[in-house]
C-alpha cells in the first residue's frame, strides 16, 4: 500500500468517524481535550499500522478497539493520576468558595442520561455507549471489545437493568 493509499484512506476515516472517536473517547476519560488527543493517537496508530490491516473486520470497528486501547493506556498512566489529583484539588477548591446560588444545575434530559449513563461501571458503559450511541450490533460489539457476543447481550441487559432505577430516581425514564 503506498502512502497515497494510505493518506486517502485516512482522511476518509477522519471524516468518517472522528467525531465518533472522540466521543468514544470522552466516554473513558470525562474531558473534551483528552478525548480529541486520545482519538488523534488513534488515527496516528491507525495510519503507521495500516498496512498491516487485515480486513477481518471493518475499517470502523479496528478504529474503535485502537481508541478504546488508547483510552485505557492512558488512564493506566502515571499522566491521568496526575491530572485526576489536580482536578481534585480544583474541584474542592472551588466548592469551598463558591455560594449555592452559584451551582450549576443540569437543563436538558439527555444530559443527565449522559451523565447517568456516564456513572456505570465501565463494563457496562462500554457496552451501552456502543449500542446506543454508536448503533455497533451486538457482534460488532463483541469484536471491538474482545468479549464474547453473549457476555455483551448479557452485559446489555444488565447494563438496562441497572440504568432503569436510576434513570427513574432522576425523573427521566421513559420521558425520552
């Protein structure tokens, strides 16, 4: 494959999918910049490696599974524990001095379905987040995670099971 090839391919899957990456991305590690870098990562390993593609499965789906092994590498890394601390500091920080006027409050129902959906053990929001944001079926969910296509139907539902209390707690089940 020349680069040529190479380069035509990548600026498609750009175009293609990198708003889904970065969503994908945001999804493990909560911040906007991150996510943009984490699925640039992924382009850069997916231009070095394509050549070494093998079409076993689509283009989409191994542009996933290289995004969501940059996601965990980095939330592995001493760089994320990092961030994390500070973020925590901040956090506290601002919470001592600001009023309770001064609170923000979520407005719209899917940013709180976000945020619920968000709170969910990985496992299951991995699999929620595929099938319902990124309309991937159960098989190519499977192929993107490297769990059996049982255990994702199964992490599926149970995925449901645990959304639906919360999601009524909320106000919000069924009203969307």
């Amino acid at each position: 494959m020349d680069k040529k090839e190479r380069d035509d391919i990548l600026d498609q899957a750009m175009g293609d999918y990198g708003d889904e990456l970065v969503r994908l991305a945001y999804t493990y590690v909560k911040e906007e910049h991150m996510a943009k870098d984490l699925a640039q990562n992924a382009f850069v390993k997916c231009y070095n490696q394509l050549e070494h593609f093998r079409r076993e499965s689509e283009l989409r789906t191994w542009l996933y599974r290289i995004t969501i092994n940059e996601c965990k590498d980095y939330l592995k890394s001493w760089k994320y524990k990092k961030v994390q601390l500070v973020h925590y500091i901040q956090e506290n920080a601002q919470k001592y001095q600001k009023s309770l006027e001064q609170k923000v409050v979520q407005d719209s129902v899917n940013q709180e379905i976000k945020k619920i959906v968000y709170s969910l053990p990985t496992k299951y929001k991995e699999i929620i987040y595929l099938y319902y944001y990124l309309s991937l079926t159960i098989d190519e969910i499977s192929e993107v995670t490297g769990v059996n296509a049982n255990t994702v139907k199964t992490r599926l539902r149970r995925g449901k099971k645990v959304l639906k209390p919360m999601m009524e707690e909320a106000e919000i089940y069924g009203s969307h």
